[in-house]
C-alpha cells in the first residue's frame, strides 16, 4: 500500500504542477484493468405522479442535461499569492472519454458581492480572503453559469518555484524584456527577464507566471489575458517535463506544498480512469469575456452567453 500511495502521490503532484498531466502520468506506473470507474452512486428513478392542478415543470435546459448525464468530475486549481487567488482553473475530466479540459479564468474578474463596495473588493480573486474555499467554489460556479464543482486544489507560489526545481526548470519563450520591481509587495517583487527561449529556474519561472506590465509601461497589451496565454504557455511545456524520466523526483516537494480536499479513495479512482490519456486529450480555454476599465480599475467582464457556450461545448466533447 505505501508504494501504490508513493507511486500514486508522484502522479498526483504533477496533475497539480502541470494541471492534469500527472494523471496522464500514472498510466505509466500502474496498470490495472481499464474499465471505468465512477464514484456516484446510481441515483434512484423518481415515482412521477400526475396533478392537474399543478403547474407544469419547467424542462431543463440543454446545459443542465448535459451536466446530469455527465459523469465528469470538476476541479478548482488555485494558485495563491498571500489571502488571494493569483491564478484561477477550472478543471474539467471525463472518465469515459478522458479529456481534460481546463479554463483559465482572469484574477480581474468582475464579481460583485452584497456587502462589498469596494472597487478591488468586485474582483473574483478577492473572495478567498472573505469568504475562504468554499466562497470562491460558489463564486467560480456562479461565474461559469452554475456548474458543479467537486474538489479543489491549492499551491502556493513558494511550492511552484520548489516544484519547477524538482523538475528541471520548464523551457518557455519570453516574448518580451520583463522589468518590474515593487519593493513594497510581501514578499519584495522583482522580475528581470529577458526576451527569447529559455529554461526557466524556479525563481524566474514565478516572474515569467506573475509579470504582467512593467514598471514604466509596456507589457501584454492585452493586460491579464496575455497573461494566462504565458501561463497557458508554461502549463503545456510543464506537461511535457512532468511526463520526462525526471517523474519521481517530483513527489516529495510537491506533496508538502499542496492541499485538497480529494481524497486518497478518489484520488485513485481519477488516476485508474485517467490510463491511456495522452495530451491529445488537453485542451485549454481562456473565459470569453472583455476587459472593462471602471472608477480607474481594470476588470474583466465576462461574456454569460459565451460562458454557457463553452460549457455546453465542453461537456459535449468526447460526445459526437
């Protein structure tokens, strides 16, 4: 039991390092039969009993049928900068056709709360340090017109740099000279990049992820959606190093720097349903949505229709 947790908290850490990959990775290290295993319970027919005098029930929608007879199991991956959500991914993965789909949803996000008029305060990555995990689940789900969300996964900043580390560093290329300095940030920030490919350490692979614009200007012009693109970039070419001989060696750091709350039954069932998954079966979406400048803040304003579209595109793939 200790090698199959050893083995299984070496996969696990990678699903967390390159969202998903690490699931992908078990199939190398066990190999059980391949039929598919869910953990909901059959859920019992309801007896339908007919009243005239009742008023008709409204049928579902499309998405709400496509989430009931799905069994997909969500996932929110958290990247934590002191009491607030840096970065932001919905992780979505079907058993039965394992895809893993995954939506980077912008920290800037415009989320109005009752009780919370501060301007910073109607941005979606303010909810942890008010409401905690479970407010930011809700949010996330309200955010992605409802979806269900299962589990959650948490790294820090200090976990990824020790992580990248263990891996290697991740190549990535750098599409523009990075400079920025706030002495005053906890703990001080300071990013120097320079642009073009390269492998990225630990430490610069943070600057690379958290750097946006500069302090003189300049930056992804697109502000945070230039952003997740980096961090998209760097999602892929960490799979790709996750998935190298350099596995093992990830599990001890990682495994110190993460939290959820899946457990280790669900966690085994995940990676038993995840053999065979190859990268083909990632895809990666950014929210649809616009950036909005208001009372001199940038916020992101999503697109509810556009939402519903992805969702429904999502839980359709795999389907045809």
């Amino acid at each position: 039991m200790k090698t199959f947790l050893k083995i299984f908290a070496i996969a696990f850490a990678c699903f967390i390092v390159a969202m998903g990959a690490g699931l992908w990775a078990f199939s190398k290290f066990y190999h059980p039969a391949t039929d598919v295993i869910v953990s909901d319970k059959p859920k019992k027919e309801p007896i339908e009993i007919v009243d005239s005098n009742k008023e008709p029930v409204e049928e579902k929608s499309e998405l709400e049928k496509l989430i009931d007879e799905s069994k997909r199991i969500n996932i929110l991956l958290l990247g934590m900068e002191g009491p607030r959500t840096d970065t932001i991914v919905f992780a979505s993965f079907d058993p039965e056709s394992k895809n893993l789909d995954l939506v980077s949803i912008p920290r800037d996000t415009y989320y109005a709360r009752k009780g919370y008029s501060a301007a910073d305060e109607k941005k979606i990555n303010a909810v942890y340090g008010d409401e905690g995990i479970e407010g930011t689940m809700r949010a996330v789900s309200k955010v992605l017109g409802g979806v269900p969300i299962d589990h959650y996964v948490k790294v820090t900043y200090s976990g990824v740099e020790r992580i990248v580390n263990s891996l290697g560093g991740v190549q990535v290329n750098i599409p523009m000279n990075m400079d920025y300095d706030d002495p005053y940030a906890n703990p001080p920030l300071h990013i120097h990049l320079k642009k073009g490919t390269q492998v990225l350490d630990g430490k610069h692979a943070i600057q690379f992820l958290r750097f946006r614009k500069g302090n003189n200007g300049g930056g992804y012009p697109d502000g945070d959606l230039g952003r997740i693109k980096a961090q998209q970039q760097f999602i892929n070419a960490a799979i790709g190093k996750a998935l190298s001989f350099r596995l093992p060696v990830v599990a001890n750091t990682v495994m110190k720097y993460v939290k959820t709350d899946i457990s280790i039954p669900d966690m085994a069932i995940m990676a038993k349903n995840a053999v065979g998954m190859t990268r083909d079966n990632l895809k990666a979406y950014s929210l649809p949505g616009r950036p909005i400048n208001q009372n001199h803040l940038s916020y992101f304003l999503h697109d509810q229709d556009e939402v519903e579209n992805l969702i429904k595109e999502i839980y359709s793939r795999g389907k045809e």
